[in-house]
C-alpha cells in the first residue's frame, strides 16, 4: 500500500467527515428530524385509528347479523302458549332475547361512541399533522441553508479528495473504504509505534510477529480492525 498517498487521502476524508459530523449535530438538522418524527408518529396514529375504524365497521355488521337472527327468533316464536308449560318455556326464552337484545344494544353504543371519539381523535392528529408539515417545510430550509454553510467552507477538500481518489491504487482504495464501511471511527489507518496500535492503544506487537516488514506492509489491528502500518 502506498501509505503517503493513503494518509493524505484519509487526512482529507476527516475533514469531510467533521463537517458532515457538525451538520448531523446542527441545531437546524436537530429540529428537522425532531418535527420529522412528530409527523410520523402522527401519521402512524391516523392510519392506527383508520384501521380500528375498519374493525369497528366489521364488528357492527356482525352484530347487525345478530339482529337479524334475533328478529328472526321472536318471528318464529307461537301466536300464544297452549298451556301453562308452554307459556313458561315462551317466557324464558323470551327473557333470554330480551338480555340478548339488551346485550347487543350495549355494545353497539359502545361501538358507535368509539367512532365519535375516533373522529374526534382523529380530527387532533390531522390538524397537528398539518401544522408540523408546515414547520418541516421552514425547518428543512433552515438545515439546507446550514448544509450550504458548511459544504461551502469544504468544498476545496472535496475536489481534492476526488483528484487523489484517481491516483490511488483501486486495491489501496477498496481496503480502505472497507474499513471506512464498517464504521470503525477516523483515523483507520494508523501507525503501530512501540508495538501499540495509535488507534485504540493495545499492545500487539506479539500478535503481529512477521509481519509489517517492509516499507508499505500493512496489517489489520485485531483490537479495532484498524489497517496498521510502520514508519
């Protein structure tokens, strides 16, 4: 690996990266997503409470068929008892429709007064929703006004980064950008200095016996996963 081109480029990457680092943690970033997230959550709650609306409508057409089977029953009932047994089976079976028909009445009161507060709820959400939605539209101006201020000031090291990238060998590259992937924090290619690895401080010179030899030799920390080389 040619370490002097490597360490350039990634002294430019760092740059690039604190700046990308000042913008996430930006106050205007900040309040974007804290917004961004109220509206999502109450998007989450609209649709949540469309379904419920969904079921009640379901569990209403189901008790509407337990009325008809009601109706049916009472229809099917004897104009009028022949004997005094007939007319105590007739009243007990009529006292169980009349708790049945109570029992249902109940619960479709329960039913419909939830859809009267999920109006209501929903109305709630929907007002809020559209307010945030007008302060994520003023809130990501400000951000991409604070992006614009922050990429302006490194825009040089990005056309660099991009020069040096052309020059560099693509197996250096791939190495590097493999590490630079598997979020291992800057710097990822770090001089190992009397047997310690710069980057997270272990002594490893036993671990690395044989190798970093020669000038360009590099090995990967087995601590950090840091690419290692030697001055």
């Amino acid at each position: 690996m040619n370490i002097e081109k490597i360490l350039e480029y990634q002294a430019l990457d760092q740059v690039i990266y604190k700046a990308e680092v000042e913008y996430a943690n930006s106050d205007e970033n900040k309040k974007y997503n804290v917004l961004r997230n109220r509206a999502r959550a109450c998007s989450e709650q609209l649709i949540k409470l469309d379904h419920e609306t969904a079921d009640i409508f379901k569990e209403l057409d189901r008790k509407e068929a337990a009325l008809a089977d009601f109706n049916s029953e009472i229809k099917a009932r004897p104009a009028a008892p022949k004997n005094l047994e007939q007319a105590g089976k007739s009243d007990d079976a009529l006292k169980k429709l009349e708790e049945g028909l109570a029992s249902l009445e109940k619960e479709c009161n329960r039913l419909f007064k939830r859809l009267e507060e999920i109006a209501r709820e929903s109305q709630q959400y929907y007002s809020q929703f559209v307010k945030l939605r007008g302060e994520i539209d003023a809130a990501n101006k400000a951000r991409n006004e604070k992006r614009k201020q922050i990429l302006s000031g490194i825009a040089e090291y990005g056309y660099k980064l991009n020069e040096l990238k052309n020059t560099l060998d693509p197996a250096d590259l791939e190495i590097y950008q493999k590490v630079r992937m598997s979020k291992v924090k800057l710097p990822i290619v770090v001089e190992l200095k009397d047997g310690n690895c710069r980057g997270c401080g272990m002594h490893i010179e036993t671990e690395l016996h044989g190798k970093l030899v020669n000038p360009g030799d590099i090995a990967e920390c087995p601590h950090c996963r840091r690419i290692l080389y030697r001055k």
